[in-house]
C-alpha cells in the first residue's frame, strides 16, 4: 500500500519485463531480442544524429514516417511512430476503448494488454485460445468490443492467415480491430496491405526484433488517417518528442538496409526450425512458432523444472506462472551457436535423445 499512489492505480498490477541479468553472463534466450547487430547503415546515422541531440528530436517524425509509408506502400499520414510498439498499443487502448467498447483479447497472448486496459480503466473481455492453443476466431468475430490480437500470437508463436484476420476486421467494422505483428518478420503473412479497405484496422509493429534495435525502442502504427489521428491526439497530449532523434535516425538507416533484416529473419527462421525438430526429439511437445521464438512442454519435466535445470547451466529462458501455460517455457531462437548451447544442456536434463 502506498500512501502517495492515487487511488486510481491502487490496483494496478504492474507488467514484469523478462529479466535483464547484470552480474553473470548468460545464454540469454528469454526476451526475443536479435543474436545479431542492428544494420551498419543504422549505426552510423545514429552516431552522426548523436552529435545533435542539443535540439529536440522532430515531434512529425516526418523522415521516419515517409519511409515507412515507402516500405509499406502507404501514406505517411497512415504512419505514427511511437517509443517501442508497447506506446502505440497504450495509446490504441486509451483511444479506442471505453464503458460501451471493452477491450477483447485472448486469455494466452502477451501479458501488457492487461495492464494497459487496467491503466486505461477499460472494462476487459478475455477470450480462452481454443484446446491447440490456436485463437478462437469464431467467437471473438462475435464479441463486442474492441479486438487487440497479437499474430503470431505470444508466447505461442502460432499465426492466424490472413483470411482470419479479414474475418475479424470484417465482423464488425465498426469495432477497430488491432493487429501486433512485433514477431511477423519471423514467418507470418502481414497485414498491412488490408489497412486501405478497411478503415478500422490498425497495425502495430516495431523495429526491436527483426531490425536488433530493442534498446533503441522504436514501434509504429499503420492504419487510416482517421485512426492514426486519434492516436496522435494522444500523442501530442503525452509527448510530442516520444522517439529521440537518435533512434529517429537509427530506424531510417535500418530501412535502407531491409536486405540485411531479410537475411538475419531467414536465418533465425532456419534456426527456429532445427530447434523446433531437435526439442521433439528431446521428448518436447513444441507448438507450430512463426516468431523468433518457440513454446514447448516437456513430456516429464516440469515448465519450472526446465526453467530452473536451464538457469543452472548458464541459459536464460522464460516461463509464465499462468495455470494454463506453467508447464511450458519461451525460448527465444538465438544463433546456431546458442541453439547448440541450449540443446547440450537440455540432453544433459532430458538424459537425451529418444530417436
Ligand atoms: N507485442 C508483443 C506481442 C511483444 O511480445 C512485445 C515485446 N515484448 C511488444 C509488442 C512490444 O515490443 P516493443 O515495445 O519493444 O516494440
């Protein structure tokens, strides 16, 4: 309890980050950062956008949003970039939900929705994954309220096509319907291209997994102008200067430089399949990922058995308390190298390969 916190967030439940570990050096495979560097082209903008950080950074971020609109074949007044993709998620909960239009998402995905539909003082429908853990498109397509999905979902790692997701926008489209694609560079279809029929669709991404840019914090939004001015309503009430100029320039570079992203994508995607086969030969049940992660539960050992036998030998990995998922652990994909890492330590805890 405390005295100063007003009344209004007495409740509030913080959203716990996956640690950061300062004093031992760790295989360190549980917050889906990037093995790799962010883009030369990157660096080096922002080492010269460094020597000017006396001015304040461009409150239009209007370099940056042009050439999103370029990549994704939208207009720039389609585009708001915000500090990591976690603000444009705020900030669609506080726009685009209230008392009438609750926020719905599903009781596995990624655990700040909660959080910020508590911030927001929005009433919440949680809708269960189906028995495989695959979203439950029927009956959200007949749920009120204002849909929040992350695809691929997290820490899941399944995706929806994009047949699902037009079924969803078109439910109702007077409902917006948010799209996260934070892992969709992994392996998923986008759907960035449905935003110009759709009015009520707005997508989120970020530049912190597949671009190696995470402590940079950089996310967008892409949706109509009528969404994306909400949004910036929003934003110019919080803080116009929410990206810093460095990281505006750091994101430029990185969008000239969409080869590279390419490259490190396939090969974590390569990564991803080999471990995906290797677990199940370990005797882990791994579900179909699409992200820069996998999510699997061993056929004996416990998620926290996993967890901790993991911990001990020098690898970081997540597991969720929640009921439903306790005996599953995240992985993040790292390099072939970290994989290998992984894989000895788990043979080490498994007594090792069954074929
Ligand atoms: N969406 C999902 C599903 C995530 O897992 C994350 C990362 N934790 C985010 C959004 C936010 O990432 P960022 O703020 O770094 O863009």
């Amino acid at each position: 309890m405390n005295g100063f916190l007003s009344e209004k967030f007495s409740s509030l439940v913080p959203y716990v980050p996956g640690e950061q570990p300062k004093e031992r050096k760790f295989v360190k495979l549980n917050t889906n950062e990037s093995p790799y560097p962010p883009s030369p082209k990157a660096l080096k903008k922002a080492k010269e956008a460094a020597e000017n950080v006396k001015l304040y950074s461009d409150p239009e971020c209007l370099k940056l949003r042009k050439a999103l609109a370029a990549r994704f074949g939208v207009n720039k007044d389609n585009v708001i970039c915000t500090n990591g993709s976690d603000e444009v998620l705020n900030f669609a909960f506080a726009a685009f939900c209230d008392e009438k239009r609750p926020a719905v998402f599903c009781d596995v995905t990624y655990g700040f929705y909660t959080v910020f539909a508590d911030f927001n003082r929005v009433p919440k429908t949680v809708i269960p994954l189906k028995s495989d853990l695959g979203v439950d498109v029927d009956r959200l397509c007949v749920t009120p309220g204002t849909l929040f999905i992350a695809n691929p979902n997290a820490p899941t790692g399944i995706a929806l096509g994009s047949d699902e997701i037009k079924r969803l926008v078109e439910s109702d489209e007077k409902r917006v319907v948010v799209i996260d694609e934070a892992y969709v560079d992994f392996g998923a279809e986008s759907c960035v291209g449905m935003v110009w029929d759709h009015p009520n669709l707005l997508v989120t991404q970020t530049f912190s997994k597949s671009r190696s840019m995470a402590g940079a914090r950089l996310g967008f939004g892409i949706g109509s102008e009528e969404l994306i001015s909400a949004l910036e309503t929003l934003r110019y009430s919080t803080n116009p200067y929410n990206v810093n100029s460095v990281t505006l320039a750091m994101g430029e570079g990185a969008l000239e430089d969409e080869d590279y992203t390419g490259k490190n994508c396939a090969v974590i995607a390569e990564n991803r399949e080999f471990l995906i086969r290797e677990l199940k030969k370990l005797g882990f049940f791994v579900t179909d990922s699409r992200a820069n992660f996998v999510f699997c539960r061993h056929e004996k050992l416990s998620g926290e058995e996993v967890y901790s036998g993991l911990r001990e030998r020098g690898v970081l990995v997540r597991h969720f308390g929640a009921e439903r998922i306790k005996d599953f652990n995240r992985i993040t994909v790292g390099t072939k190298e970290e994989c290998g890492v992984l894989l000895a330590a788990l043979e080490e805890m498994t007594g090792g390969k069954k074929q």
